[in-house]
C-alpha cells in the first residue's frame, strides 16, 4: 500500500473556494434518508478510512502568503461522525459551517429515528465540487460494503490523482485559446458587468448569518412530465430549469423590465476528460453566463428555445472553460496574498451592483452510489451558500424525483420561498402542457 505523504499541494481551484468564504459558506451536504438503520459502527469505520482513501480528506487547509497547501491530521482528527440526540442537534449540525482550516474536510451526522434513518454527509467545498461529494460519498458507501465482508478492509489511498486543472487545459488545443479568449472578454466578462444590475429578487441586506434551507421536491409525475416537455421540444432538463427559473424570478421580484435578465451557470467540466470522470476528488466546475437581456415574454416555449440554443452552442466550443482558461494561468506568478485581495475584493463590488445569480445543477444521485446496505428512500445534494444580496439556486435528482433547495438568511427567506412556489407553478404548468408546436404559456412571466 502506497504510504501517504505529509502533505500535498494545492490547486487553483482549491484556493479560489477558499477565497469566496469571505462571500458566503462554501460547503455542499448530501443528505440521505432510509427506511432502515444504518450500522454505526461500520459507517464510523467506513468515514474514517475515507479520510485514507482519498488523502485530501484528511488534511487541513494551511494558508501562506505565497502557496497554501494541505497538511495531513494525526489520528485526533479522523472521530467525524456526529450521533444527533434529537432532530434539532441534526438540524443545527446541518446549518453549521465546516472548516478547511482546521480539518478534516468531511464531517457527517446520524439520526435515528422508528421510521428510519436519516443521513448527513457535509464536504469542505475547498477539495469538492458537487461531482466530487458524489465520488466521496460513493467511497464511503463502497467501504460500508466491503466492511461487512471483510471486516478488515482497508482501501488504497488514492495518492497520485491529478486534482488540478491540467488535467482538463492539456486536453484543449494551442489553436483553440484566441476563441476562448475572444468569447470570455466579448459574450462573457463585458455582458455580465455592462450595464450592471442583473435580476434581483426584493432582499434587503442583513447581517445575520442565521442559514437555514428553502426547497420543494418534485414528484415523479411532474418531474416526468416537464422532462417529456424538454423532450418534445429537444431540450434538457437543464435547459427547462433555467428557463422556468427566468420566469419564477421575474414573476416574484415584479420584474420592471429594465434589469438584465442574466443567470451564472455551473458546468462540469469532466465532460471533456477521458470517461468524464477525474481520477481523484477536486473542484473542476467552470461558469457560464446565460443572458436574455430584457426579452421575456409570456410565450415560455420562446425562453425555452433562445436557452436551448444557447447552451448548444456553448456545448461544441469548450462550454464552462472561459475564466478558468484566461485568469487561472494568470495566477501561477501571484501571491497567494495578494490574488485573494484582488478577487475578493472585486467579486464583493459586482455583488454590491446586483450580480447574476447563480443556478448550478448539482447532478443526478445514483441509487448504487449512495447504497448502504440498501438505497436511500429519499437523496438530495445541498448547495453551497452566498451571502445576501446574491443566491445560489440549485437542483438534484434522485430516481423519479426532483429536489430544488437553496439556502437562505432570515432576510432572504421570504422572497426565496415565493420564488420557489412560482416556479413549481411554472413547472406544474409545464407537466400538464400542450405537445411541441401548439402554444405553451407562462403566467409567470
């Protein structure tokens, strides 16, 4: 077995979650729910070699002027599991912050209960994006397994995987980069910033830092029946959400019709890497900007298609690459120190002028991924969060179901919530909608 080093370096990527806690709580939970009862023991002992299986997973994040970097833990800091006594100690669990700096970068939490057990998993978003809490819980869930067979199993750490951008920028070719830079500073940076004021919903600044989450499941029906309308009309499900997501907005901020229309879009860039997949834990998602300008109409089918053939276009050149392939390389002869100031410091002028929220798909939960002993009756990802003004909107799904959530302060709860019961009513317009070619409209708008 591969001996595990001390410590290891840290990527760009790592770095830049890490600077944007100044910004909101970078972290992303999966949380699991079972008509069953998980053994405790096993799962203790499966979260505790995860730590081993994924090396990064047991380090802390160490801050230095020049290149910050990981440092393994001692044998003190592998106990992250929490037993919740009651639902409000897991509720609180939920809603509290982790820290990369102090280690480890997974912490989880059980509760008991006659019907079942409920399941917690929190991820430091510095090692993982959404893609990565997947692979990670994947592990766990593996380990969980195989300890029951072998009571002595222990997996090979996983210490020589590529987690930085190389692994995706070596895959673009030299002649390539002229177009990626000509779209990232003329379709991206200068429409996202010119005119300033993107849609907003009515939230007032607030200092307190009180998170809970807003969210609404989708049932299979409606989750079929809008996934059948993005099929007719030859579109994802991606592509639905976001459209159904200009519409809700619009509809609970009382839209004037003069702030830009302009959502950031995550994308995971391991559909570009051999098997779209990385070889070990990292964050490797990129951001794209979806802008209708001020043209929304009552004709969804309209702001469907202008979505669709957006994101198809993006999809053939390289979709989600934009900054990562312009200011990232920038970054290899800067201070640590100082390209913190430079980024904070500029993310928290554009979010003071009404920057674009963010919409990020945080992916589809296989049933055999998230297995322990037996699958999950109910599986949901949730999202990191950003401070107010700006909100991070969010979707995953799990079998036949549809999970939206987004986490909130008490000054945003309201308007979010309204903004999720107006786009469950454009979702439940959608499922019950006329076939492709006749009108389809939402009220919404």
């Amino acid at each position: 077995m591969h001996e595990i080093p001390k410590r290891f370096r840290s990527e760009y990527t790592d770095r830049l979650v890490n600077f944007t806690q100044a910004l909101g709580d970078m972290m992303i939970q999966m949380e699991l729910e079972f008509h069953s009862h998980l053994d405790i023991d096993r799962l203790a002992r499966a979260l505790a070699l995860a730590l081993d299986a994924e090396p990064i997973l047991g380090c802390r994040f160490v801050k230095r002027w020049w290149r910050p970097h990981w440092e393994r833990l001692d044998g003190a800091g592998r106990d992250v599991l929490l037993l919740a006594a009651d639902a409000p100690e897991y509720e609180g669990f939920k809603h509290s912050s982790i820290d990369a700096c102090a280690g480890p970068q997974i912490k989880a939490c059980l509760l008991r209960s006659a019907e079942g057990d409920r399941l917690l998993i929190k991820v430091a978003h510095e090692v993982a994006d959404a893609a990565g809490v997947r692979d990670i819980v994947r592990t766990i869930s593996t380990t969980y397994g195989r300890l029951a067979r072998e009571p002595g199993y222990r997996p090979p750490p996983n210490v020589n995987a590529d987690r930085g951008l190389s692994q995706l920028m070596r895959l673009i070719p030299w002649h390539h980069y002229p177009g990626i830079l000509r779209y990232y500073f003329g379709e991206y940076l200068i429409p996202v910033c010119y005119p300033l004021g993107s849609l907003h919903l009515p939230i007032d600044k607030d200092h307190d830092r009180t998170l809970e989450y807003a969210g609404r499941s989708l049932p299979a029906d409606l989750y079929q029946g809008i996934r059948e309308y993005g099929r007719q009309r030859g579109s994802t499900i991606n592509d639905v959400m976001l459209a159904s997501l200009f519409h809700a907005v619009a509809a609970a901020s009382g839209w004037d019709r003069r702030a830009r229309l302009r959502f950031h879009v995550t994308v995971d860039l391991r559909r570009f890497l051999p098997g779209a997949m990385a070889p070990g834990v990292c964050n490797l998602s990129g951001l794209e900007l979806m802008n209708l300008g001020t043209d929304l109409t009552d004709d969804f089918d309209y702001t469907l298609e202008r979505v669709s053939t957006f994101m198809r276009r993006r999809k053939k050149s390289w979709i989600g690459v934009n900054d990562l392939a312009t200011v990232a390389p920038s970054s290899v002869l800067m201070p640590d120190s100082l390209l913190r100031k430079s980024i904070v410091s500029s993310c928290q002028w554009v979010y003071n002028h009404r920057w674009p929220y963010v919409v990020t798909n945080l992916g589809s939960i296989e049933p055999g991924d998230v297995t322990f002993d037996a699958p999950p009756a109910a599986a949901r990802v949730l999202p990191p969060i950003e401070y107010p003004p700006a909100i991070i909107f969010s979707f995953s799904s799990y079998r036949d179901s549809l999970d939206l959530r987004v986490g909130t302060w008490p000054c945003s709860k309201g308007p979010i919530e309204d903004c999720l019961d107006q786009l469950v009513g454009v979702l439940g317009g959608l499922s019950s909608a006329s076939p492709a070619g006749e009108p389809a409209s939402a009220a919404a708008a």
